[in-house]
C-alpha cells in the first residue's frame, strides 16, 4: 500500500529543509506503515521549554534551523503528554518508518540522522534494519520520531 502525507503533515513541513522533505515524501510513498508528521520547524521559546523540562536535551536542535522533523506511526497509539511529546514504549511501531526512511535518504543520497541511535551521524553507512540499528544504541536518550540532517554537509 503507498501511503501519501495528509494536509497537517504538509503544514508541519512548511519551513524544513527541501532535502530532509524529499526524504520524508519519499519515505511515506514506501512505508509499510502509515506516519505524520507531528514538528518540523520549532520556535526558540518552544525548543527552551521542551529543554527545560528535560524533554530535549540542547538548545541547539535542528528544529530550530528546519534541520529537522518528528515522525510518528499513524494513528499513534501511544500517549502524548501536555507538551505534545510522544511517550516511546513500543519501539516496534517506530521501525517500519525508520526504514523507509533510511532506505529513502540512501535513495535521495541524502545524510540523516536518526534520534532510534544517535551514535551513527549518517544512516546512509548503515546495512541493516532500523531495528538492528536502535538495538547498536547504547546511549540513555534515544528519540524514535526524530530525524535530522547531517551538521556536516547541512550547517
């Protein structure tokens, strides 16, 4: 089934790097699995309330610079809390999405990072499953929904 990107989704990416929106189009068109997109482009007083309750941990996110988005599996099952932040149990409802996207920025040769593991700089290097590649992770903040352009190639 090819799924397309609803009029929300659209919006949300209204200020996002053209590169990382290909990505995402391209992803949504081969997923197994239905997503939207829940942030794109974030403001500064946003970006520090999300760091002040402990919910990100920079200041410096590529939200802010529309380096960056927030994908979730649609409809999300999961629960958000009052800052419209998804609570990540179920990491296997993020992996379809992962990888249509990797597979997506490998296609576009475009250099992403998933928040799934933040250790890798760029999924175009990887060869295995979104799955295999959060399991790699050994760090304590992995974010599912989050994918950002490489600071190396997109300062």
């Amino acid at each position: 089934m090819s799924y397309i990107l609803g009029r929300r989704s659209l919006q949300r990416l209204r200020g996002v790097n053209p590169d990382l929106v290909a990505v995402v189009k391209l992803a949504i068109s081969n997923t197994s699995r239905d997503f939207s997109v829940s942030e794109g482009l974030r403001s500064l007083e946003r970006q520090h309330m999300l760091f002040s309750k402990g919910k990100s941990q920079t200041m410096n996110s590529r939200h802010l610079t529309g380096h960056a988005v927030d994908l979730l599996p649609y409809p999300f099952n999961g629960d958000m809390d009052g800052d419209g932040i998804p609570s990540i149990e179920d990491w296997d409802e993020y992996y379809p999405q992962a990888d249509a996207m990797i597979k997506a920025a490998k296609e576009l040769d475009v250099a992403l990072r998933w928040g799934g593991n933040w250790r890798i700089p760029d999924v175009r290097s990887w060869e295995g499953t979104a799955r295999e590649l959060h399991k790699a992770y050994p760090g304590s903040f992995p974010d599912g929904p989050h994918w950002e352009l490489d600071r190396k190639v997109y300062p």
